[in-house]
C-alpha cells in the first residue's frame, strides 16, 4: 500500500513538472511569437522596428523574418520592386527591409527628385567588399565631404571636360574603326556576329587608353577582373594599377617630361596641394576602369538588339545619317562628333532604350541619408538607404504613353524636350543632384557616336535565333543571352 502511494505521488510530480515544462515551453514559445510579430510585422518588415512609429504613413512588405524581401528579389529585382510597389500603393515611397538593412524606395519622380537632388542623402551606403577594393577612397563612395568634392574637381576638369572629350575624339574614331573590322572579320569566318565581346573590348581599350594614355599589355586581365567585381580582386588591382602609376611616375623623372594628354598624366602633374597618394591615384583610376567600361558596352548591346529588332527604325537611322554626311553608306566620310547634333533621331533612340533598359535601373549605387529628414510627409531616419526605381518610374502608364512600346519618335513629338542629363526625373538614367554620374557626357559622346558608325557601315540583321529581351540585373541591367546577328555591309 505504502508502495502504491508512494508510486501514484511520483506520477503526479512527475506530471506536475511536465505540465509546468509545458507551460514554460508554452509562454517562450508566446514571448518570441510576440517578439517576431511585434518586430517583423510592421510595415518595410523587420530593419523598421524601432522606427515605425514615427513613420505611420510608409507603406512596405513585411518580408521574412530577419530576411526581409532578400529571397524574393533574384535577378529581376527592378521589376518586382515596381509590382510591389503598384500592389500596396507605395510608389512614391516604400519601405522595406533587406537583410538588417533599413530601406526606402522611390518609383515616383517628385520624391525621387527630393532623395537624389536634396542634400541629405548625398552619401552613399558601403559594404565591407567596396571598402577593401579602396573604394571609399573613389569619387563613387567616398562619403559627401572635402575629399570627394576635390576628386569630383579633379575628374570634372582632367577627365571629363567638354575640351577633354573633344580630344578623345580620335580615340574614339580608331576604336570604332577597329570593331567595325571585327565585325566584318566574324561575319566572314563564322557567318555570324556576337557582339557582346566586341564590344566589351572597344569599350575597354578606349577608356584604358583614355585614362592612362596608351593600351596595356594586361588588358585582358583588366577586362576580366570588371567583369569580376568583387573584392577578390583589391590586391591585383593594387598590384596591375600600382605598377602603372609607378612605372609612370619613374619614367616622368627620368624624361622629365609629362606632357601626356591623360588622366595619369592629369594626376601626376596635378599642383603639389592637390596631389592624391599612390593608393588614392589607383582607386581613382580603377573606378574609372571600372565604371567606364561596362556600361558603355551593355546600353551599345541593348540600342543593337532595338535595331535588329525594328528593322524599319533602323533604315529610318541610317537614312538620317546618310542624308547628314552626304552619300549613302560606302561613302568614303565617316560620322564625327560634329555630325551628332543634326543627327536628333539617333539621339531618340538612344533616349528611347534607356528608357526601356536603363542600365542602371536601380541607379546602381543607392544613396545613405546622412541625418534625420523627411521624404513627402513620411520620416525617414538617419542612416536609411534610400534607392530610386528609374525602371519603374520609365515604365509607369501615368507618365509615358505607351511605356512598353519602343517609338523614339516620343521625344521628337514632346512640345519640350526631355533631358537625360538629371533635370527631369521621368527619365535620368544617369543619376539627378550632387552624385549625378559625371560620366555622362563621356558615355553618352562615345555611344553615339559607335553607334552612328556600326549603323551607317552595316545592314543589321536578325541570325537564326530571335532577339531575346530577356534581362538580367547583375552590377548593370544586362541582356540575359548575348545578341547575335548577321550584318550586310551597306
Ligand atoms: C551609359 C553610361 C553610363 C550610365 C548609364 C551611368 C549611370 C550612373 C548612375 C545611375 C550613377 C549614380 C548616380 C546617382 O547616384 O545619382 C553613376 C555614378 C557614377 N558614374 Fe556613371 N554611368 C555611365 C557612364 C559612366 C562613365 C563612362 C564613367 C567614367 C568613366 C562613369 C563614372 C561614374 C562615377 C565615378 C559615378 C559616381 C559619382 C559620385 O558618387 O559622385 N559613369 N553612373
């Protein structure tokens, strides 16, 4: 009997401590439930929590958990962006979260106007693998202050001056001349031409030698290690672009001369106040290297498969050109800068792709707000990321007709002309205010003007397989497979 007893009382405690484990179990199970929603379920998720509510009016997904809308974005981040933004009535500002990372983004112009043109978000936000490519020390993401606003001077004068893209020219010139050869070379041996790597390669040797005066032996491995991009590569780009600057640097004191037309040369001569160290010079230069090369390249390939895809817009093209330099396209005159201003139509398109693909769609580089301020009505804290959809704003019903139709002929009808250069938010593919691109002019001087040679040389024509518009965002919003196409010399 005592046994019995003694048994039941050990079966009762033993329930009594499992219910109480249960229990316990039950209220962590409650707190961190109540923690997750609490912190996760508020709008733009959870890097908001702390935030929202002083924010009533921002409207964003709430994401995963710790995640945010991370998994979700993949490769066509741009587009899935604007549906969201569409679908919970945000476009004007949205936050989210990516990662721990507190967001905004805009997909309307005025408040893309107040994010980029204003002055309280003219940082930018850098990650641990930017910081060791030096990039802090690069005009890109050196934070807003004394330091950038000199590289900002220094490139503006010795690297992209209205004088300086003039001398460029005949770089320019030779390097279209030299794709045009290859183009010519692979229709001839393999009946078909991938443009992709022929421009990828014009567009690097004409910034190396643009920035550093003459081509390089390591080209090659230059042009791989943009394609790479990561931070892999900060102690090759240390070694490739160091050994220039003091190969350079050795051969000026010997021959006590530094009349080259570059931007090394530019730097090197620079007075003794302004000078930038070793290590400052080569994440300038590579930036350039860097930024120059790709998109140049990837907005050419995107303009070509437009071609190749509207045959009667090209021939429109080419009669433009034809009738502004005399004679049709075995005419012994070639297209120069001085020919692109009567040549508006090749200007539409140009704007008109993008319009359709801009290669930065999420303006590449986000901007960092430096201190407290309001965006519209919404407050947005110091040390949010914000990024502007340009792909969703050139893409919006209520601002272009037609968005999804490819006609140049839209600017040529607008009453007023539409900028590209950042005064107009409906369309600045180059960035607005203070971090504008400074590359523009540059890029947009060499697309032309490859372009009005290829067009004005070639009959561009579709090969086997269709043009695929399929993109896919990586650093630039590239075409996902490469153009091919065959071309009939005109
Ligand atoms: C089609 C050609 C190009 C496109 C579409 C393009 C686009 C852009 C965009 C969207 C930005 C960010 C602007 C902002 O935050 O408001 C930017 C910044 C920049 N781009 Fe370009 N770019 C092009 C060509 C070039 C070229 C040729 C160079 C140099 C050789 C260059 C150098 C830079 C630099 C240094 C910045 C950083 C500016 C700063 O933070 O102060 N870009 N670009």
């Amino acid at each position: 009997m005592k046994f019995l007893i003694l048994a039941l009382l050990n079966i009762s405690l033993l329930l009594l401590i499992k219910s109480f484990t249960s229990l316990v179990l039950f209220s962590i199970f409650l707190s961190v439930s109540s923690f997750f929603l609490n912190n996760w379920l508020v709008p733009g998720g959870f890097a908001w929590r702390n935030h929202h509510g002083y924010s009533p009016l921002l409207r964003g997904p709430a994401g995963w958990p710790l995640l945010g809308v991370l998994p979700q974005m993949g490769s066509l981040a741009h587009r899935k962006l604007a549906n969201l933004a569409v679908s919970l009535g945000a476009t004007r500002l949205m936050a989210l979260s990516l990662g721990t990372t507190r967001l905004i983004i805009s997909s309307h112009p005025e408040t893309a106007r107040e994010i980029l043109s204003g002055s309280s978000f003219s940082d930018r936000p850098i990650k641990e693998s930017a910081r060791l490519l030096m990039f802090e020390r690069a005009i890109g993401f050196a934070p807003s202050g004394k330091y950038w606003r000199h590289l900002r001077r220094i490139a503006a004068n010795h690297m992209f001056s209205p004088r300086r893209i003039s001398c460029l020219e005949g770089l320019r010139r030779r390097v279209a001349d030299e794709m045009a050869a290859e183009v010519r070379r692979a229709m001839e041996e393999k009946g078909v031409v991938e443009l992709r790597k022929i421009l990828q390669k014009g567009s690097l040797s004409n910034i190396i030698e643009s920035v550093f005066g003459c081509s390089l032996e390591k080209e090659e491995e230059l042009g791989l290690m943009v394609k790479e991009g990561c931070h892999k590569l900060s102690s090759k780009v240390r070694g490739i672009v160091g050994q220039i600057v003091q190969e350079r640097k050795r051969s000026v004191a010997e021959v006590n001369n530094n009349g080259g037309n570059d931007f090394l040369s530019a730097l090197l001569a620079l007075p003794k106040e302004d000078q930038l160290s070793d290590s400052d010079m080569v994440a300038v230069l590579w930036e350039m290297i860097f930024r120059g090369t790709d998109t140049v390249a990837i907005l050419l390939e995107w303009i070509m498969a437009r071609m190749v895809l509207h045959q009667d817009i090209q021939a429109k093209v080419q009669q433009e050109i034809d009738a502004c330099i005399g004679g049709g396209g075995g005419s012994a005159t070639q297209v120069q800068d001085s020919h692109l201003q009567n040549l508006p139509y090749l200007q539409a398109v140009v704007k008109e792709v993008l319009r359709l693909h801009p290669p930065g769609p999420l303006l590449s580089w986000a901007r960092l707000a430096i201190h407290d301020v309001h965006v519209g009505k919404c407050f947005i804290p110091a040390g949010t990321t914000a990024m502007v959809n340009m792909w969703a704003i050139t893409h919006d019903p209520s601002i272009w007709k037609d968005p999804w139709t490819f006609r140049p002929e839209r600017f040529l009808e607008e009453a007023e002309d539409v900028s590209i250069m950042g005064s107009d938010l409906r369309l600045a593919p180059f960035g607005s205010g203070r971090r504008v691109c400074p590359g523009k002019a540059l890029g947009l001087a060499t697309v032309h003007l490859w372009l009005a040679r290829l067009l004005h040389r070639f009959r561009w024509l579709p090969a086997q397989q269709h043009v695929d518009l399929s993109e896919t965002l990586r650093l630039s919003l590239e075409m996902k497979r490469p153009l091919a196409c065959e071309v009939v010399p005109r």
